[in-house]
C-alpha cells in the first residue's frame, strides 16, 4: 500500500525524456504508508535517498522499474508534492528539515 502524490511539471519542453513524471500527473509512492496501490493511471514509484556529494543525500522519486534495472536515471526536471503529512514525514525523516517538493529521477538516456 502506498500514497498518491501529485507530479508538478515545468509547461513545454519535457526533460525527462518521456519518464513516468512526463506520462503522468499522479503516481503512487509504495514504500511510504497509506491506503492506495499502484494502477495503470498512478504507477509506482519510491522514495529513496539520492546520489551525495559527501552528506547525506536528498530524497527522490525513483519509478519502481529503474530502482534495480542497472540503468543510469537522473533528474529530468519534475517535481512530486502532496499535503497529505504522511508524505512530508517520509521526506523529513530521510533528511531533517527537508519539507519541499522532491525531484524525480526518471529521466533515462541510451
């Protein structure tokens, strides 16, 4: 079970080379708690802690498909946000004090 979250997106040009968050405007986050699945209009995604230049790095949204496909994803330009506080605890609990909208990596190139 997981949450839905909204996808916000820059208007024009795509930059994440046709990712989920260009295909989508929700999608369901699986690994933080709530009552939703994903479905055919809200495909799975994760929340994990990215790439660091040295700290800890900032949370992204990560499609289900990419997480182990040995593929290189990287940020393409869209954000995903919700109100619901469950989301925002997820976020804060993988870096304290992060509360913003948090990048996708869903961009794919080769």
């Amino acid at each position: 079970m997981g949450i839905n979250i909204d996808v916000y997106r820059r208007a024009g040009t795509d930059c994440s080379a046709n990712g989920v968050s260009a295909r989508f405007d929700r999608v369901c986050v699986m690994n933080v708690e709530g009552p939703f699945e994903p479905t055919e209009d809200h495909p799975g995604v994760m929340l994990i802690e990215g790439p660091s230049c040295g700290g800890k790095g900032n949370p992204i949204l990560v499609p289900v498909e990419l997480i182990d496909s040995g593929k290189w994803y990287m940020f393409g330009g869209n954000f995903g946000h919700t109100s619901d506080s469950r989301f925002r605890e997820a976020v804060e609990a993988m870096v304290p004090g992060f509360t913003g909208a948090v990048k996708f990596h869903d961009r794919v190139e080769g």
